[in-house]
C-alpha cells in the first residue's frame, strides 16, 4: 500500500471497511486495494434512488410555469437531461484513481487551486440539501393540514424541520455500503408508486399551455435550469460512489449505468411535473397545488412518499458534501462532517420555507450553479482525457506530491477556470443575473454550453500548445511535473 494510503481525514484503519449498517469511518483517503469490491449495475439503482425525487417535478414545474407549453417543456426536458451523461463521464475516474471526485480534482487544479472549487462544491451540495429539507417541511405541513392540524404556526414548521433533519442524518452517517443497499430497495419502492400517479394525472394535462409565451430563447433557459438541476449538479459527485469498485471494472458498464440511472428517474418525474403545472395555474411551491391533481385518498400517501424521496436523494448530497468538505482541507472525520453540514442546511431550509419564496430561490439557485459548475466540468473532464491515469498517492498527499507545481496552485486550471465562468457569465439569463450575450440574443441562456466550451478548450491549449505550456509554466521544472499523459 502507498504511504499516502490512510492519509486524509478518514482512520485507514481495519474499522474503515465499507460494510452494511456499520458506520463508514473512511473519508477521502485512498480505498485499499483489496477494499475495492462491488459491480457497476449497483450505480444504476443508486442513482435511479436519488433522483427519484418530487424535486424533478419541481424542475418539470418551474419548466412550464416560466412560460413554456407543455410541448416545448417536453423538448426543453429532453435536451436538458441529457447533462446525466456528466455523471457517467465523472464516475469512471473513481477505480483507479480510489478517492473522491474532488480529491481527484486536485490534478487539474493543484492541491491549493482546488480549494476553492471544493468549496463551490461544498455550497452546491447544501443547497440541494436544504432545498430537499424545506420541501419536506412543506410537505409535513400539507399532511398535517390534511389531518385538520393546522399546521402554519412557526413551532409546528421548526419541529418538522428538526424531526426531518434527525431522520435524514442515518443514512448518509452510515456511508457508502448502506447508501448503495437502501437506495436499491428504496427504487422498488417509487417505481410503480410513480407509474400509478402518472396514470391518474394524465387525463388532466393540458396540452396546451397556461402561458404560451415561450419562444426558443426561454427554452435555452429551461435547458439550462434542467440541465444544472439534474445531470451537471449530480456530475460533481460522481467518483464518490464508483471508488469502492475495482480498477479492471469495465468502464462502458459504469459510464452507462451512472448516466442512465438517474436520466430515466429524473427525466420521467420531471415530464410528470411539468403535466401537473399544466393542470395547476399557480403555486409557490410544489406541493400547494397538489390536492387538486391527486384524488384525496392519495394524496397523504403521495406526500410520505414525496418525503422518502427526498431524504433519498439528499442522502447522498449529504455523503457527498462530508467528502467535499474535507477536501477543502477541514480536519474533521467524515460523519462530523455530515452532521455539520446537515445543521446548516437546517437553517436555509427554515428560512426557504418561512420566506414562501421556494420556487423563486430555486430556481435563482439552479441558474447561478451553472457559472462554476460547467468549466470544473469541462477541465476535470479534459486532464483526465490527457493524463488517463493518476499517482493516487500524491493526490491524497497533503503536500501534494507531484501534482502540488507553483504553490501548490496549477495555473491552466485556475486560468481556464475563471475564463469558463467569464464565458458562461456573458450568456447567462437568470433573474439575478443577465449576461450582455444573452441581452442581445433575445434573452437566451447558452451558459451551460459556453462554460464547458470555453474552459475546456482554455485548458486544452495551455497543456498542449507549447507556447502557453510555457507562458503558465514559468520554472521548466514545474512544467515538467505531472505533465499529462507522461507522469501521472
């Protein structure tokens, strides 16, 4: 085993092994070699959990409350999911690299450069968990409104938030083994509860529109929403659940089952989402409008199954965000991470739901994920494609090893960061921020896409154009170092 092995945060210990029902005790420091076990068809049911959220009827939602009809919503839908095949692409590094995708990260970025997408990383994960929290509140208060208590009053909300927050913490405190175990079963589950809600909405949809305002400019901005709601903002975690599989895992099987797992769940609820806003003319939030879709029999057990869903996918935000925030450099043990991370995502749920904003901040959130998110991806994606393989060790290596270069800061990576964002910023169209593209493009939003273009291509030259190579690498002994495709 490397010496750099059981560095990290996690123990390294014989207590570390991922078992059912036992707390996970490893954090980002390497899965041993004779750790890694498991096949890739479990991706399929782990991710097809996680997104079997009535968060993706949100995003569906919010598609045709923005103007869309329920047609054009379908083609906004169809290309935005197609970001899932990110996840699949960011999950084929886990085997051999045997550490998380923000570990993994430190290549392109330098161990000290990388800081800072970790911690983007980490912010991201908690407002999906937040966001998943105060939809749990919401919909605590719609059954207990069902069952005559009234539930508006602020100690009623704060004590379903605490109650959802205690049982949310179980599962991602577990870890890995668990998560994968109880999101199989938990897909058995939704599946064929989903199929019947589908079948009792769909005679109700308007095939028309509510609005019918939407041109092809504000179907870019529905692309985008999804595509940062769904695949892109899963593509962030992608090695953290293929790191326990061994390195000869065939890597078509993992980018297929991680890509197709969470493109068919979320793709589906959001079509179904999108069919109740045809029906439903205004809501605040997902899960005001519902008593008037749903036969009242259903609708309190569409509403704990809503809550399931929810704590399923945020189990593995949760999980994920631990991982993250060690890999900003926090020295705590994973679970105390989890639970740090759960408190806070406590708090900006209580002041989502007491704000009756949902909708608005969500969507505020989806849009403005896309400016860092896109060009990580991209550059995380293009080094890989360069390197193909990494000294595991020296990414888990607090100094760096021979991935640390000038300060511990590799300048492509940085540079074709900020240029990504700059190029996803001048396309953008969000309520909280207009790109000058954008303006001059009918209102637009082709972020996503100029994000991963720009920083990709940015990356791509400054590592294989020798004139660049040379202008970001001024010592010839740091340019030397960590080369891609010569070193590691």
């Amino acid at each position: 085993m490397s010496t750099h092995d059981n560095l990290g945060t996690g123990t390294g210990s014989a207590g570390a092994d991922n078992k059912l029902g036992h707390i996970e005790q490893r954090g980002i420091d390497l899965i041993p070699l004779g750790n890694q076990r498991g096949r890739p068809v479990e991706l399929f049911w782990t991710w097809l959990a996680a997104n079997s959220s009535v968060g993706y009827m949100v995003l569906g939602a919010i598609v045709v409350y923005s103007g869309l009809s329920f047609a054009q919503a379908l083609i906004a839908l169809a290309i935005g999911n197609l970001a899932f095949f990110t996840v699949g692409v960011t999950s084929l590094q886990g085997p051999q690299a045997r550490t998380s995708t923000f570990v993994i990260s430190r290549a392109s970025y330098g161990p000290n450069g990388n800081r800072l997408l970790a911690f983007f990383n980490w912010v991201t994960l908690v407002g999906f968990e937040a966001s998943s929290i105060a939809l749990i509140a919401l919909a605590g208060r719609a059954i207990l409104a069902q069952a005559g208590i009234d539930s508006s009053a602020t100690a009623v909300t704060s004590l379903i938030i605490v109650v959802a927050l205690a049982i949310q913490l179980a599962v991602p405190l577990l870890g890995h083994a668990t998560i994968l175990v109880v999101q199989r079963i938990l897909s058995y589950i939704f599946i064929p509860v989903y199929v019947v809600i589908a079948i009792l909405v769909a005679p109700k949809v308007h095939l028309g529109s509510i609005h019918a305002t939407g041109g092809l400019a504000l179907i870019t901005v529905a692309v985008a929403i999804v595509a940062s709601g769904g695949g892109l903002s899963w593509s962030n975690c992608g090695s953290d659940y293929t790191r326990y599989l061994p390195a000869s895992t065939s890597k078509k099987a993992i980018f297929w089952w991680s890509s197709l797992g969470g493109l068919v769940s979320a793709a589906s609820l959001e079509v179904l989402g999108a069919a109740v806003a045809s029906i439903i003319k205004n809501a605040s939030d997902p899960i005001a409008g519902l008593p008037t879709v749903l036969p009242s029999g259903l609708l309190v057990p569409f509403l704990v199954l809503a809550i399931f869903t929810l704590w399923s996918g945020n189990g593995l935000d949760l999980y994920s965000s631990g991982l993250s925030l060690q890999a900003l450099g926090v020295s705590l043990r994973r679970v105390y991470c989890v639970i740090i991370d759960l408190v806070i995502s406590g708090v900006l749920a209580a002041i989502t739901v007491f704000s009756a904003k949902f909708n608005v901040y969500f969507s505020d959130f989806l849009g403005l994920l896309i400016l860092w998110l896109a060009p990580w991806f991209a550059i995380y994606t293009v080094d890989w494609l360069l390197r193909r393989v990494y000294d595991s060790s020296s990414l888990t290596d607090p100094a760096g090893g021979v991935y640390r270069r000038t300060n511990g800061v590799h300048l492509p990576g940085v540079v074709a960061q900020l240029l990504g964002m700059a190029g996803a910023a001048l396309w953008i169209n969000t309520t909280v921020l207009k790109g000058p593209i954008s303006n001059g493009a009918g209102h637009s939003d082709m972020s996503v896409f100029m994000g991963i273009a720009v920083a990709g291509l940015a990356y791509w030259a400054m590592e294989r154009i020798p004139a660049l190579h040379r202008a970001v690498h001024p010592r010839p002994e740091v340019a030397a170092m960590a080369e891609p495709g010569v070193r590691a």
